[in-house]
C-alpha cells in the first residue's frame, strides 16, 4: 500500500444555505451535490460557441479525469466530531478535496484528502482510494458535503455526527453481502460472478428506510477474493452500497473472504486501502484490522477474527497473525469500557462465530478459548456476527458448560423478549446480507450444533487445513429463522431518564423478501441493563 497526501485547501466560504437546502433532501443520493469551485472546472478556457458541450474540461491536466466513485463514509476515533468521506479512482487525480458545512452556513470548510494505492495481485491494476478526514465537527449535527478532484464532476451526499452522552439512537448490522454484478469469464464471455443475489442491493434499500445513523457491516462484504476480477468486484461493491454509505457510516470487520492472495503478507490490503478507520494500531500491516468507536454510551468494538479462530477460510491460513497484539488490544478496550460511567452498552462486531446450530461452518473453539473468559470477566452485552448464511441469537450466556469438550456457553436465563445483558451476552448471527450459498435450510433439528475443534497442521487437496469438528447440545440457541435467508437487525438506543435508570436496545430483525425485496418484520425483542451512572 501507498499513501500521498492531497494539495492542502484552507477554508473558505462554498455555497449558501439556501443553495445547500436545494441539494439536501429526498433526490440527493442521485443528483450529485455541486459546490464552489465546479463551474471553474467545467468551463473551458477556449472552446466551442455558446450551447455546445466539450468532451472534456480543457484545463490543463484535467482532460479525462477519472470520476469520483464509490463514495463512502466511516466514523473517526470520535464519531461526535470525526468523519471520513472516502472515493474511488482507477488512476491517480490531483488536489482530491471535500468541502463541507452545515445546512445553516452552506459549504464554508474543505479538508485535503490523502490518496493510498494498491496493486491487486492477480490483474496488477492499480487501485486508488481518496480519505479525506472531516475534524472538529459538532456532535449530533447535520452536515453537508462534497468530494471531487481536479476536472471531475462533485459528488456529495450528507451526514449526522454521533451524540456526545447519552441520546437515543438507532444503528443496523449485517454480513455476508456480496455485490450485485456481472463480470467478463477467464474466456471472455459475460457471466454472474457465483455469490451475486438481487437481495445484495434490497438490503440496501432496506437500510436506508430504517436510517440508521451508523451501521455495522460484519465481514466477508464482497468476496472479490472468489471472483476473476477483484477490482470490479469491490467496485461494484462500493458502488451498490453508496447509495447508503454516503449518508451514513458503514463500519466494517474484516471476514476470511477480504483475505486475497498476493495482495500484501496477510492479504488485506485491499481492505485496508479501501476503509479509513479508527485504528490505534502503528504497525501498517496491521492498521484498520481491529478498532473501537463511542456513539452515545455505547462502546463498539470490531475484531479481526481470522488472528484468533481455527478455521482455514481465506486464501491464505493467517491464524495468529498478529503476535497477541489484538487480544491485548480487546481486553484494554474492554476494561476501560466497563471501567467508565459514561458507558452503559458493550458490543462486539466480528465474523466468524462462537455460538452456531447450523451445518455450515459451524463454532468456533479458537474463538470461544480466546474471547469467552474476557468477555464474560468485562460483562459484554451483544456480539453481532457474520460467517453462517442464516440468522440465529443466543439466548444470554455466562461461562461454560462443566466438563464440556467445546467450552459450550453457559445459558442464564430462558428468556428470549426481555433479555437483562448484565447477566450474560447475547450472540447473534446476521449473515443473511444478499450472499448466495444460504444456510437457513441447514439448521440442525434435533437440538445439537457442532464446533469446530482442530485444524490439520497442513492443507489438504483442496488447499484448506482439514477441520475437526465434534457436535455438542445447544442449549444456549434462542432463537432461529428457518424460513428466510436474508435480512438484517435494528437496535434503537433508550438511553432511560436519569442516573441509575435502566437503559435498553429494542432490536428488530427485519426479512428483506424475494422477490422485491420489501421488508417484513420477524422478530422484535429488548435487551436492558442498569446504566453505569448509578450509586456504587
């Protein structure tokens, strides 16, 4: 990966509040925003007569700029005040800037963006990917915003920061999703790439009507590691899901299926190239792999899974990649979280999965060894999950079963409407995100599960490490979708009334239904827990 720093703006007064009224509402994901600066670029210094369109800007070294695609938004380290709008080009573009401001005072600050590239593997394209990072921003406000570069058109798109204390909201989780797209075939001929449903793009949709004001996307987001053109498939990818992700930020976990050949040591570079996050971490190989992130008084932590799981998933086996660095990472992050009076909420975003009664992938014992003592010590309230192609929750668990092989979850209550978290975590898995390959229709019927519970010291025919699994009673299962293979969850934020109250998350898992992909709703539950500001 490379990285080059944009031509720095300073800040200066764009476009009127009445001007930045007309480009807000219900067609801005569609028309893009205009702003200061665009007619100076769109105007030749000598051309045709009056009426007639140039094919190109004739300013010196904006002839045939490359557009702005795929714009993206993710949070900062402080999502009340830090946003980062990111682009895509397929060639390098000069002074690639966001103007930005409030609904009130119009476009009035730019930050410079800085470019990073990456040389996809098996095509050798060069791949460029533009953050600009907005800074200083007012918690629980309504932006506005533009991107482009030298001789393109802006896009733009809008943005509410996070609150700062505790304010309701609403955020939505999924994995699994794939991008909808055809592709040329190794022959030349035009074909679907094999993962490609039309529920990759109703789920989209289906976001977008809840509006969430951040959403959680929980790994393998486009498998491009399994398609004959990488690029286009992150892409097409990006260029599905913007029409979201411009006004909202998508929050990624890196899955075994971001995990490319020949793209950098541990194969992640295309992701690390394409998401700007809040990483903590100095080492490059491993910058956005793991972070953490406040909204509200919630604590969101997003893991790297492939470090710590068994299974051989990715096109490279890279368990144990990062030395224990993101366990140390996890449990500073978990004892800070649950050492704080300002936050009441703890959730885990990752992929793969500890808890599983399907015939799929299955458990995971590297997962359950690793993660289950810190966060049953740390109290953790929800884990969001990916990996299995269905939906399922736990009911809340604490510890293991005694003597159990597989370390399986200890269940503290039955309850499955009203759920207190601060006796047990719930798990739930959301791969249900546009996939093809479901695995709704694998559920086991007579109660057990199985784990996963060794890996072969080397890969077999297929080039996988062979697993090892061994099935257990699943006992702490709550809840399943036998019917319908994609969706995706909302969890709305009551934050309660005053110090000690009980605060809860009304979670909604939504079906997003063939064959239009309207909504329907499946299952509606609570999770509640005392909030940390009470008397001690």
């Amino acid at each position: 990966m490379a990285e080059q720093t944009g031509t720095p703006e300073g800040s200066q007064t764009g476009l009127s509040r009445r001007g930045a009224l007309g480009l807000i509402g219900a067609g801005a994901a569609a028309a893009p925003l205009l702003g200061a600066g665009q007619a100076d670029a769109a105007t030749p210094a000598a051309g045709p007569a009056a009426g007639a369109a140039p094919a190109f800007s004739a300013r010196p070294g904006a002839v045939g700029a490359p557009p702005v695609q795929g714009l993206h938004l993710t949070f900062g380290a402080d999502p009340s005040g830090e946003v980062t709008v990111s682009w895509l080009t397929d060639a390098p573009v000069s002074a690639p800037r966001v103007r930005y401001g409030t609904l009130e005072h119009g476009f009035g600050s730019t930050a410079s963006a800085v470019s990073r590239t990456y040389v996809d593997g098996t095509s050798g394209r060069t791949v460029y990917v533009h953050h600009a990072a907005l800074r200083r921003l007012a918690p629980d406000t309504a932006y506005v915003y533009t991107a482009w570069h030298e001789g393109a058109t802006p896009d733009g798109g809008s943005f509410r920061t996070a609150p700062r204390g505790r304010a309701p909201f609403t955020f939505t989780s999924f994995g699994d999703q794939s991008a909808p797209q055809v592709t040329w075939n190794a022959d030349g001929t035009p074909g679907m790439d094999a993962n490609s449903t039309p529920a990759t793009k109703d789920i989209v949709s289906g976001v977008e009507q809840v509006a969430p004001l951040f959403h959680l996307l929980n790994g393998d987001l486009c498998y491009a590691n399994l398609d004959v053109d990488r690029v286009r498939t992150w892409n097409n990818f990006f260029t599905n899901n913007t029409r979201s992700a411009r006004f909202r930020p998508w929050m990624p976990a890196a899955g075994n299926h971001e995990i490319e050949k020949s793209n950098g040591a541990i194969g992640l570079d295309a992701y690390q190239t394409y998401f700007d996050l809040p990483s903590t971490e100095t080492d490059p190989e491993l910058r956005g792999l793991w972070y953490a992130f406040t909204a509200g008084s919630v604590r969101v932590i997003v893991l790297q899974n492939d470090d710590n799981c068994l299974q051989d998933g990715g096109d490279l086996y890279i368990s144990g990649y990062s030395g224990g660095r993101q366990l140390a990472f996890l449990e500073r992050e978990l004892k800070a979280a649950r050492s704080s009076r300002a936050i009441d909420w703890v959730v885990v975003a990752m992929h793969q999965v500890m808890i599983s009664s399907s015939d799929a992938n299955g458990a995971d014992l590297g997962l359950r060894l690793k993660y289950g003592p810190l966060f049953d010590k740390y109290g953790v309230d929800l884990v969001v999950c990916g990996h299995e192609h269905n939906y399922e929750r736990s009911l809340a668990v604490r510890g293991t079963i005694a003597g159990s092989e597989t370390l399986t979850p200890n269940p503290v209550s039955t309850a499955t409407d009203s759920i207190d978290t601060s006796l047990g975590t719930v798990h739930m898995i959301l791969g249900g995100g546009g996939v093809s390959g479901t695995t709704n229709q694998d559920f086991f019927k007579d109660g057990s599960a199985k784990v996963l519970t060794a890996v072969s010291s080397t890969a077999g025919a297929n080039g996988k490490r062979t697993p090892t699994y061994v099935k257990e009673q699943a006992v702490w299962t709550g809840v399943r979708d036998l019917e319908h293979p994609y969706g995706f969850a909302a969890f709305t934020v009551d934050p309660g009334r005053f110090p000690g109250d009980t605060t809860r998350m009304h979670v909604t898992y939504y079906n997003v239904n063939k064959p239009h992909g309207e909504l329907s709703v499946f299952e509606q539950f609570t999770l509640r827990r005392k909030r940390t500001d009470g008397p001690r």
